[in-house]
C-alpha cells in the first residue's frame, strides 16, 4: 500500500492577481447658466468628491495625484467654466495631454437654448461672465464659439431647457449613481418633432412611418404607455421589425463606446407630437436594451405631457 503524499507535498495554490484601484474622473463643463452648480450638488450628494471653478493648467496636475492615489478619491467631479476666459483658451490642450497622459476620465457638457440661458440670467439678475459691456444674448454667443469644440468631443452632452433644479438633480442621479464597475448608460428619450430634435442626442430613429393612434378617437387622450395604444402601436407590421433591427444595430455601437471608453449615449426616438408612437417604442427598446451586460438605462418622455 502506497504511502499517503506528505501535507508539504500538495500543490500549492495559485493567487490571482488583483486588480489595482481605479478612480472616476467626470469633467463637468458647459455653458454659463445650464446648471453646473446644481449638477455638481447632485454628484456630491452621491458620494463624488467635486472641485469647483478649477483653472484648466491645474487639471493634469489633480489627475495625475488621483491616479497615484485611487483609494483616496475613487470619485472625482471637476467643474470647469469660462469665468476665468484666459486661462480657458488652453482648455483644448489641457485634455489632449490628460488624455495622452493614459488617465481615464469622461466630459459632461451641460447646455440650454439661448432663449432659455437668457431668461435665467435675467431672473436672477446677474451679468453674463462673457458680455463686458453687451447684452447677455451678445455672452451667450461669445460662449458658444469658446466651448464649441469642447461640446463636440464630450462624452455625454445633456440639454437641460426643460429641467428645473429638481428634474436636473434627477438626471445626473440616474447618470451618475449606479455601483460597481459602468460600462454605460443610456438615456432612451420620445420626443416629438413638432417640439424639435433634443440637441443632446447621439441617435435619432423616425417612426413616424407608424400609422398615428391620435386618428383613433378612443386612443388620442391615451398615450403610449397606454396597453391598447401600444397594441395598436406594434399592431402595425413594421413596428416591430424596426425594432429589432435598430437594436441590433446598436450592438456594435456599444461595443465601440466600449473600446473608446465612452459611458454615456442618448437615443431619441421621435413621432409627431411626442405622445403615442414614440412613447410605445421607447418604452420596447429600452426594455430590450436594459438586458444588455453593464448597462443602466433610463426613460424620458420629454413631450408626452404636452397637449
């Protein structure tokens, strides 16, 4: 009978390396009176760590001590604006280093329309930081033509026209508050043409093609959430074949976001007044979409409240 292997003898166990702390940098810009202040609030009421009114030569030099130091700030919020217009000229040269640098960080861009800006800085009574002796509208444009390209290469771009404090405070919560590890999360969103195209979307799909329940006297007070507008909705032999292809469609698109390390997108989905075809569709597509590995998806009805 064969001697029984020594204790000492047996293999010894393989440790699997474990992967070092990562920190989240969000950059948090935009244009003046979109809502930084309340969006920064909001993150710091989710646990983020928020720097306000950062002069743009200073980020690197935060980054860099935050990538040293994960642990320390696992989440870091930097607001950045044109208060200080000199040193914001360098704003484009300062991510390209950061990004040069291998620190992982995303850009949230916060607009409004002009109409909109306007008339919030009429209500609170203050100055344009960019008018000098013109009109707020004449700060607003000077603005936009700074943060142009900015606007352009974010990650994620969320037009708050429609926002008051507490919807806005909403929005970044649903962006911002999941745990764990985010691959990246969607924003599905009816609208309805008649109203405009959201300027924040990444995705607009027509489905207008649907015939229009607002024809139907029993549908037309209902909207899509409604079962039997929905019926209706999908009723139509189209409806869902579009649906299936334009979500398969998106499977490569994720997997690109992926690869480029983009974690936010909107998908806009509009019919005519934003009530019944829209609102049915998104309802499907973010349903489909929310099964997806790492992804958060959150509703919008922008218009469906509108007569």
């Amino acid at each position: 009978m064969s001697n029984p292997t020594p204790e000492s003898d047996s293999p010894t166990p393989q440790l699997q390396p474990v992967k070092p702390p990562t920190s989240e940098l969000l950059i948090v810009t935009g244009m003046s009176g979109a809502g930084r202040s309340t969006a920064a609030n909001a993150l710091e009421d989710l646990g983020w760590y928020v720097v306000d009114n950062l002069p743009p030569q200073m980020l690197s030099t935060l980054a860099d001590l935050v990538a040293r130091t994960p642990e320390t700030l696992p989440k870091l919020a930097v607001v950045i604006d044109v208060r200080g217009k000199a040193l914001f000229n360098d704003m484009r040269e300062t991510l390209a280093a950061l990004e040069n640098s291998g620190v992982e960080f995303s850009v949230l861009f916060l607009d409004a329309s002009d109409e909109v800006l306007v008339s919030r800085y009429e209500h609170q009574r203050r100055p344009h930081p960019l008018q000098a002796g013109g009109r707020i509208l004449d700060g607003i444009k000077a603005e936009r033509s700074l943060l142009q390209d900015l606007r352009e290469s974010s990650d994620s771009v969320l037009d708050t026209s429609s926002f008051n404090v507490h919807a806005l405070t909403r929005a970044v919560a649903d962006m911002f508050s999941t745990n764990g590890p985010v691959v990246l999360r969607l924003t599905v969103m009816s609208f309805g043409f008649k109203y405009g195209v959201p300027a924040d979307a990444n995705f607009v799909a027509d489905v207008r093609f649907i015939p229009n329940p607002h024809w139907v006297p029993a549908l037309r007070p209902r909207t899509g959430k409604d079962p039997e507008v929905r019926d209706y909705v999908f009723g139509h032999s189209g409806t869902a074949t579009f649906v299936d292809r334009f979500v398969s469609m998106l499977e490569p698109v994720f997997a690109g976001y992926r690869t480029e390390n983009k974690h936010y997108a909107t998908i806009a989905i509009g019919c005519t007044g934003g009530k019944h075809r829209s609102v049915a569709v998104t309802e499907d597509i973010a349903k489909r979409l929310s099964k997806s590995p790492r992804v958060t998806v959150n509703i919008q009805h922008r218009d469906m409240g509108r007569e």
